[in-house]
C-alpha cells in the first residue's frame, strides 16, 4: 500500500506539473492534430475504407502518446539534474526506479489527450464516422497501453542518466519507434529482421489490442504480452538504476560535473 501510496501521490504531482509546462502542453496540443491531419488525409486520397480509417486513427492516436513520451523521458533526469533535485532523488529511501515510474506515467496521460483529440478531429474535420465495436476492451487496451509506453519511457530515462544530450536521443528514436511498432505500418509490411524487434516492444501489442477491440475481435491475447513485455521493461530498469547509481557513486559523477 505505501508503494502505491508513492506511485499515486508522484504521478499526480507530476501530472500537475507538466500539465502547467509550456513545452509538455504545447505539444501535446499540437501533435495530435499534426499527426492525424496528415495521416488522414494521405488516407483520404488514397481512397481507404472505414476499417482502414480506423486503423490509421488508432495508429496515429498510439503516435500522440509516444510523441509525448520519447523526448521528455530521455531529457527528464536531465532536468532534475539542472534543477538540483537528481541527487535528492538518488539519496531517496525508496528505489530510484519506482520514483521514475510515475514521472513517465504522467507523460504518457498527458499524451493520452492525443486519443480523444484525433477521433474528435477526425469526425469534425475529416467527417470520419468511427465506430468501436468493444468499447470495454478498447478503454482497457488504452489503458494498459498508456502504462506500457510509460514504463518504456522509464527504461529509456534511466538509460540515458549518464548522456549529457540525452534529449537528442529521445528524438533520434522516436520515429524509429512508430515505425517498427506498426503504428501506421502493418507490422507484416516491415522487412523480416525488423519483426523481432517490434515483439518485443511493448507499444506494437498495445496498439495491435486498440486495433482488435475496435474491431471487434479478441484483445486479451496482445493485452498479455503487453503487460508482459512492459513489466520486463520494469526489471530490467530496476537493475541498471542500481548499477547506474552505484557507478555514479563510486566515480562522482551523478552531477555531471
């Protein structure tokens, strides 16, 4: 109960926060429009279909949500170091990772605006009709999504403690990302050696799940193996903070300085 307590209390002080960020809230305005605009209307010319449609406005919903956590989970133990608070949060008596679990949870809340913002957008000025065919599978398969890119974004935070241009890193590999996860892209499209490395990605099976769910198949299988690879994301994390804190400990270096 204390853990959730922390994880609960953090992540609302985060979510507060980055929600009154120029830089967090202005792109989490404009990306999701940006995104679906342009994805909706090369689908548009191309003549696609309603389920078609459907899969490229949960795609590009999915990209909203990693959009906004990439970067600033790369550049987020960038900031507490500017800002003094790194050291503080090392020296914490619970576990460095579990403080870095709601700091990229409420990323990934705030990015998940961009679901609700692209089908509004996609009725309103694209007059798609949309029709969810699980509306419960779909509200859990956003859900558990949301969680798993979180826990993505904490894997990423923690290792880049030590790059000092830890932003640019975010942004090399969020297209990459998009890409390989089958955000837009069927994941059957990509070249054959690209497929292992989109299983075990935990936002390939989160969105693969919208996908199901909204049409009307079975979710629960792709849910599986997103919780499943989303917690592996939580291990590994664990693991490297440790090393990561004890070398920084041991050479002087947490502050960069």
């Amino acid at each position: 109960m204390r853990t959730l307590r922390l994880v609960g209390v953090a992540w609302w002080l985060q979510l507060k926060m980055r929600s009154r960020s120029a830089f967090d809230g202005l792109l989490s305005l404009l990306y999701p429009g940006f995104f679906a605009t342009t994805i909706f209307m090369m689908f548009k010319q191309g003549d696609a279909a309603g389920p078609a449609l459907l899969s490229a406005a949960v795609g590009s919903s999915a990209m909203g949500i990693w959009s906004a956590v990439s970067t600033t989970a790369a550049f987020a133990l960038q900031m507490e170091r500017r800002q003094g608070t790194l050291e503080l949060l090392v020296l914490a008596p619970q576990p460095f990772a579990l403080l870095l679990v709601p700091l990229t949870l409420s990323m990934a809340t705030i990015g998940a605006y961009s679901m609700i913002a692209t089908l509004l957008w996609g009725r309103l000025a694209f007059g798609i009709h949309l029709t969810i065919a699980d509306p419960l599978g779909f509200l859990v398969a956003v859900v558990v999504t949301v969680f798993a890119i979180g826990m993505l974004g904490m894997l990423i935070a923690i290792s880049s403690i030590r790059y000092r241009f830890a932003w640019a890193l975010g942004s090399a590999i969020e297209m990459p990302v998009w890409l390989i996860c089958g955000f837009l892209v069927a994941v059957s499209d990509l070249p054959a050696w690209v497929r292992p490395l989109s299983a075990v990605l935990s936002p390939t099976w989160g969105v693969a799940a919208m996908r199901a769910a909204a049409n009307g198949q079975s979710p629960w299988a792709d849910l599986g193996w997103c919780v499943l690879t989303a917690a592996s994301y939580g291990l590994v994390a664990m693991f490297v903070s440790r090393w990561m804190v004890h070398s920084a400990r041991a050479h002087a270096t947490l502050a960069l300085s």
